[in-house]
C-alpha cells in the first residue's frame, strides 16, 4: 500500500490526557481535556515532537512532569549575546511562566515558556518557543509583529496567541496569553545569559539503522471505560492505551482495519494497554515503533498471516485542478513530523509527504483505505478544517462515547472534506476501487502472560 507511514517518531493518541506521555509524531488532538500536547514533539496522532502545553487537543496529561525542575536542566545552546535593553527592539530571548489554578481535573502547576525573536535577512521578525518544563523541542511562531511597543504573535499548529505592551525601559513586557479562547496573563522579562533559562536537550534519537524488538513488554486489558486511545513513548518506554488488535496490526503494517481478513471478532473488542522498553539504545522513529509492535504481535499474541493483493473500495487522493496549494515544508529532512487535530474536522499537517498523508488520513479519520495516486515526492506543510460527516473517525468511537462530529445548521460551519481539500491543499479525494494488500489472518491467541 503507498500509504505506509515512515519517517521521524510518533504518537498515535485520542482523547483524554496521560500522564507523562510525550507526543513523537503524529499527533491527532482532540479538544476535551484541559491538558494536552501541541503538535510532537501536533488525541492525537502526533508525528513530529512537540512539546505537552494546555488545552488543546484531547491526550497524555501533564502532572508532575510540569512542574519546574529543582535544578536547570542541561542547556540545549549556549548562552544568548547580552541584547541591551530597548523599548523600541524587541530581537532577543523572552521568558515567563504560565501559571494554573489546580482543578478537579489537574493539580495547580506552572510551565516556563521561552521565546527566542530574531529577524530574517529580509529584516521581518521571525520566533521560536519552547515549553522547557516539558522538552527541548523549538516550535515555530507562525507570524510575529511588533509596533508602537506591542508584541504579538500567532502559533498556528495550535489555536495559541499572545499579546503584549513592552515596558518603558524595554526589560518586560505585560501581557496576555490566548490559549483557544481562553485569556491567560503571562508577563515576560527580556533574558541575558545570567538570567536565561536552560533549554534542555531534546531525546536522543535511535540510530537510523537500528531495527528495534522490546526488551521486555507488559500487556494488561485496559481499564472499563477508559476514553482514547493511542500509540507514544513515554520516558524510556513505548506505550499504547485502549488499542485493539485492529489498532495494532494497523499501525505495525500501515494498514487501515479493512485490509486485515479472516481476523476473530475480539480483534475489534478487547483492549489493550502496552508498555515496553525497546532493546536498542535512544529515542525509535514511528517506523522504528512500528516495527517493534511488528515483532511483538507474533511473540506475544503468536500471529500469524499471509499477505494478498486483492481489488478493495477505498479513497484515492489526486492533484485537484490549478495544482497543489501546499507550502514545501522548510524543515530538515530527519525534522519531527505532525499530524494533528485541533479538533475534529480541524488538522495541521507538517513535514509530510503524500503517502504518509494518505496513510494517516486511513489510520485517523476515513473509514477505508487510503491511496496516495498524486505523484507527489515532496514533503509539505499546510492545514485543513471541515465538517465531519458520520463516517469520518468512526474507528475511535467505541473509546470517546461522547464524542460529536456532524456539525450543527451553523451558515458558517467549514465545508466538508471533499470540498476542503480542493479549495485548502489543491488535493481531491473521492471513493473508487484500486487493487491494495491485505493481510489474511491465519493464527491468532489472546496475548501470552506477562
């Protein structure tokens, strides 16, 4: 199939916070929880490292891990230049501290975030930030201004924002931090290299060559009525939460459930929480993890079948008339990947190419497979928001009873997915037929004791 995903680290994940996960790569949020991750670093399919913050999407929960550390943790850079103070620059590292109230849902917690504000050679500002309570991973600004003393910026893999007045000797700056529709003060100081915070290395990546098994791995059904479900790394361990066999041999293969035949029906009912360690030094990529359950489904839940080509109902993802509208993406050719949802019908994609779009899309939101005939090579970076009809995300309703994906009569609701993608990527999908793999499940049992 072409859309099997590859590339950097990731995390699958939907609904409600964790505690301590970290989102890899494909993150796929949904707003619920008052604690979620960015991006991974963009429930959530997270492809691509990105720091845990606020309320976003719907993932891991953020607890102790939040809170500031004791002692500065090893600075990923060295010290920035000394940037006098000037209420009229406003190139240089800014600091504060978010601060929460504890609720019934969290405990009361701060976050430090650091902002970094250079200008390009074109002489326009650009930013990166980085929440150093939860990792070292810089996030880019997506637009910064500032005039007549005002800061303000925009992160769009996030419905995040700030706003700000610089104080009159240029060394602060009061203001207020937009997290959704949400206003939260967070003041900021102008950093020297005495008074900067560190910003601590980001996971040391697996070598590209390794080819993981685990370790040691725990299997333990999922606790009743647990909502959400995902695949991450949390420490030094790979985890999955509320998944089904469906939901693992998908993700091992890069299949959608419809392409595995012949399987028993507590694939789809019996679930499952997974947490192992892999047996191979650093931080695995998302192919890395997929490889590791690839070996795990035959060890533990002794699997065993046969691949066939067979001629499936599926989408096929074209170049819609005029061309692609998609951004090249800038990043490094080894930089984290994202896929995520801001909400249902709301998805930020960044650092990917065609087929590992399509295979997200099958993994995530469509309720077939998913066949990248673009001919597209290039990796891009481009959002699209729409209404969901009833057969998009059906995969995660049995673990989010609640959850709402048709919109209401609102005039002003997105478009859905058929038209978003035309008039947004400059990418058509529609249903059509198309000869694709299949897996044929020969053997199967209920996973081995631990």
């Amino acid at each position: 199939m072409q859309g099997n995903s590859t590339g950097s680290s990731g995390l699958v994940s939907f609904d409600p916070p964790r505690e301590g996960m970290i989102y890899l790569t494909v993150q796929f949020e949904v707003r619920r929880c008052m604690f979620r991750s960015l991006l991974s670093s963009m429930a959530c399919i997270c492809v691509g490292a990105l720091p845990l913050l606020i309320p976003a999407f719907s993932a891991q929960q953020v607890s102790a891990q939040a809170a500031a550390p004791a002692t500065q943790p090893t600075s990923q850079t060295a010290a920035p230049a000394a940037t006098p103070a000037s209420p009229t620059d406003i190139v240089g590292t800014w600091q504060g501290t978010l601060k929460f109230a504890a609720t019934a849902d969290h405990p009361a917690m701060e976050l430090r975030l650091v902002f970094k504000i250079t200008k390009t050679d074109a002489n326009a500002l650009k930013a990166v930030w980085y929440s150093i309570d939860q990792g070292g991973q810089p996030i880019p600004v997506a637009n910064v201004s500032f005039q007549d003393g005002v800061l303000k910026f925009k992160i769009t893999v996030a419905p995040r924002s700030y706003e700000g007045k610089m104080s009159a000797d240029g060394k602060s700056i009061a203001g207020t931090w937009m997290e959704g529709t949400t206003p939260m003060p967070m003041p900021l100081d102008r950093a020297n290299p005495e008074t900067a915070w560190a910003i601590p290395e980001p996971p040391k990546p697996m070598t590209a060559d390794a080819t993981p098994g685990f370790e040691v791995a725990t299997i333990k059904p999922s606790k009743p009525g647990a909502q959400g479900k995902g695949f991450g790394y949390r420490g030094n361990q790979f985890v999955t939460f509320n998944t089904n066999m469906n939901d693992l041999v998908a993700f091992a293969y890069g299949l959608h459930s419809k392409q595995i035949v012949g399987a028993p029906a507590w694939f789809g009912t019996d679930l499952f929480d997974i947490a192992g360690k892999p047996d191979a030094e650093g931080q695995p990529s998302l192919h890395q993890m997929q490889l590791m359950v690839a070996k795990l489904l035959p060890d533990r839940f002794a699997l065993k079948f046969h691949h066939e080509q067979r001629e499936l109902s599926v989408y096929i993802v074209t170049v819609a008339p005029g061309g692609p509208k998609m951004a090249k993406t800038e990043s490094a050719p080894n930089a984290p990947q994202g896929f995520g949802l801001r909400g249902f019908g709301d998805l930020v994609v960044r650092n990917m190419n065609m087929a590992e779009f399509a295979s997200w899309m099958q993994s995530g939101i469509m309720d077939k497979p998913v066949v990248d005939h673009t001919g597209l090579t290039d990796k891009y970076d481009f959002n699209l928001k729409w209404t969901p009809d009833d057969s998009q995300f059906a995969q995660f309703r049995g673990t989010n009873p609640n959850m709402a994906t048709k919109a209401s009569d609102n005039p002003d609701a997105p478009p859905s997915l058929y038209t978003a993608m035309p008039e947004q990527a400059g990418l058509k999908i529609e249903a059509g037929k198309a000869m694709d793999d299949v897996i044929v499940i020969d053997h199967v049992e209920q996973p081995s004791p631990n």
